[in-house]
C-alpha cells in the first residue's frame, strides 16, 4: 500500500466482497480455493478466457462496442496489482500509532489553505448538502493529500485484475463496468485514468460505481472531472456524503475525558445514550468543560480502549463508517476534520495501553472462533466483530469491558477460561 501521500487503496481493505465463482453464463471470477483467510485464494482459470466472457457481459449491459473494444482489446493481467491486495497490512497498526501517521500537522495546515483558496466552492457545497469544509476536506487529506498521491497506474488494467482475481471479483466485476460507462458518458478518456492499484479514481478516490452515480459537475464544463476540478472534486464529495446520511449542522466526533470508573460495557458504537447521560457518568469536554447535558445522541468511542484516547461519536460518526468501514480510518478521518476546525491535538489517554501482535490477535481470534464467535476473517485486525466477541468474554470473566483485546483476555482464553 501506498503511504507517502493518500491511502486510497486502504479503502478496499474492509470492503472485500468474499465471492464464489459467477455462472457459466456470467464473466465470474475463476474458482476461489478459500482457507482460514480468503487472500489465500488460488486463480485456476485463465484470464483471456474470463476478459472474453466479461467482453460479452459488458455489452449486454449496455455498454458501447466502440468503448468495450478500445479499453479491453490487448488488455493484460497485473500480477503486481493481485500481490499488493493480497499483502495489505496498514490497518493492523493500533489507534494511536495510526493516526500519528496520517493526521498530521502538515495535513492539517494544507486543509486550511484549501479552504481558503476555494471558499465559494465550499460554502455553496455546505448551503446545498450540509457538509462543512473541514470534514470534506479530512477525507480529501488522507485519500491523496490533495492530488498528490492519487497513484500512477493505469486503473482499467487494475480493475480488470481485480474483476478476474478470486478474491473479489463480483465486487470488481461491477466497478470495471462503471468505469466503462463513465468513459461512455464522455466524463473522462481511458488515459485518464491513472491511479491506486485498488481502482479508485480521482483526489477523493472515488470506486468507479460511486464515482458515476454521484461525482456531479460543480465548475460548469458539463462533466464531473475528479482528477483535476476542485470545485467538482468538493460538490461530488458532498453530494456522495449527503447520500450517505449526513446530517446538517450537526457534529461529527468530539474528543472528550473520563473521570472516574464508568459502565464500561456502554462504551460501544452499538449503543448510544443522551449526551446529558455521558455527563452523568463523569464524560467531560477535552478541557474538562461541563458538555452540554442534553438530549444528543452519542456512543462512546474507546478506539484503544478505557486507557487510551475517548471520543464521542455522533449520528454522523456512521457515515465516516460507510466511507470506510475500518474503525482506525474513521475515526482518523473524523479527528482530523475536527483539527481542521481548530481542535487540539489528540491526547493519548493514560498511557497504559498494551496492544497485542498482529500474531496475537490472531490467535485471539481463533480463541473466539472456538468458543462460537464469529469473528469475520482471521487476519489480526480486530474489527467490530472481534470487538464484539472481547465484549462478551470481558463480561463473562469480569473484566473491564471496553471491547479492546489485551494480553489479559488472551491470557485467560489460553488457559481455557473455564469454557
């Protein structure tokens, strides 16, 4: 994966789509050999033979010969392009350690200066759909650091290796088809199309499916360009997150302190109290300033549990998670766009956080899976599935339960834990 500017491609990272071999009569993905992990699958039939299939696919959904031919005819398989998607690695990295990394002061400083520089844009984009420019631009930091870091592949080829690959074909299979529909609609031409080995498009890495349904033109030409059109780039953006849910004038995520013991078990995206509620168990401001105790809905978020840094998450905290399913990128991308509109950097909690080893979290997993849970892949990220399970054992062991794996759970679970 890419790191020295944007990480577009992380998007894919917790949006695989796990997929069985299409029918006879579709472009289906050759038959997937799936183990423990289904980045272990093996391709067994040929490319030529699927981006035959796919061709005959392609048309019957309406999609041009002209367009068909001149994206398809001579198109090779990116061995490279599978490899890099089988070794993603980026969100095993815990909260803290993440965030350092891309929610930077120089992230935080460019924000600024494109707001600044495209002010118009932004205020009719918040007038029509509601999105400030601070969380428009969070998102727009991390995919490509503003256009920087889009990637330098040809993404037809890449969409095509990844429509073919077990992995995630159907998913792919369908983004390879919007993308030839953007090119039938005269949006872009197929030179284009130079980004992430994972198939986004443009500075907001946009998956071709989400870049033909909601990319709009904002700039006046006529077509949505999100490669080089500022103003496009911010009303798609808005357009897209507005769809998504998001709630006018409403915040986001807050960075709060704890004091005292709380019901640690309430601390979970899945519930949510009245923030008069979370003022009641002690939940402050960051500056230890009373919050208002009112009727606002919000979840408390312990993305490293009761030690390390606490937020709480509002209605619009969910669409930061449909844009990016990984709880380390959401809640990164939601503190940035709160540093953006002048928060202070992020403390870190109490110190006393012991991560597990992508090894043991693992291991964890296996523990849980044993023990009934279904915990999704076995990979070492400790998703909302896995977070679910360490909820449970908690209780069940009498332990604190903010959802965090520690080596103290892990401990008990080795030892058999009395189940």
């Amino acid at each position: 994966m890419r790191l020295k500017a944007g990480i577009g491609a992380a998007t894919f990272t917790v949006l695989a789509v796990l997929t069985a071999a299409g029918s006879s009569e579709a472009a289906g993905p050759p038959p997937a050999n799936f183990k423990e992990n289904p980045r272990t699958c093996q391709n067994t039939g040929s490319f030529e033979s699927w981006l035959d299939k796919f061709k005959a696919e392609a048309r019957k959904d309406g999609i041009s010969a002209r367009t068909v031919g001149r994206v398809l005819d001579g198109m090779t398989l990116d061995q490279g392009v599978i490899a890099r998607d089988r070794k993603q690695g980026f969100f095993a990295q815990g909260f803290v350690s993440f965030q350092k990394r891309l929610a930077t002061p120089n992230r935080v400083a460019s924000s600024k200066r494109k707001i600044s520089a495209n002010k118009a844009a932004f205020e009719r984009a918040e007038k029509e759909f509601g999105v400030p420019a601070e969380v428009i631009t969070g998102f727009w930091a991390l995919e490509s650091d503003f256009g920087a870091g889009m990637g330098n592949l040809p993404v037809l080829r890449s969409l095509a290796t990844l429509a073919y690959d077990c992995r995630r074909g159907e998913m792919f299979r369908e983004e390879l088809k919007a993308a030839l529909k953007i090119i039938d609609r005269g949006d872009l031409e197929p030179a284009e199309m130079i980004g992430s080995w994972a198939g986004e498009l443009g500075q907001t890495q946009f998956l071709p499916t989400r870049y033909f349904e909601y990319a709009i033109d904002y700039d006046g030409d006529k077509h949505p360009n999100l490669f080089r059109s500022d103003a496009d780039i911010i009303g798609s953006t808005a357009n897209y997150m507005k769809h998504l849910g998001w709630r006018a004038g409403e915040p986001w995520i807050e960075e709060v302190t704890l004091s005292g013991e709380l019901p640690w078990k309430e601390a979970d995206l899945a519930v949510k109290h009245p923030r008069s509620q979370w003022v009641k168990w002690g939940v402050k401001a960051r500056n230890r300033a009373a919050l208002p105790a009112d009727a606002m809905p919000a979840s408390l978020l312990l993305p490293m549990g009761r030690n390390g840094p606490a937020f709480l998450a509002y209605e619009n905290f969910g669409v930061y998670l449909q844009w990016n399913q990984s709880l380390n990128y959401a809640t990164t991308a939601a503190y940035l766009a709160t540093r953006v509109a002048g928060a202070p950097e992020m403390a870190i909690g109490n110190g006393n956080v012991v991560e597990l080893s992508g090894d043991e979290t693992k291991e964890l997993q296996r523990l849980l899976v044993a023990r009934g849970f279904d915990v999704g892949n076995i990979d070492g990220l400790a998703g909302a599935k896995t977070r679910t399970a360490v909820k449970e054992m908690q209780i069940k062991y009498k332990l604190p339960a903010d959802s965090f794996p520690t080596p103290e759970l892990l401990a008990i679970l080795r030892r058999g834990g009395g189940a």
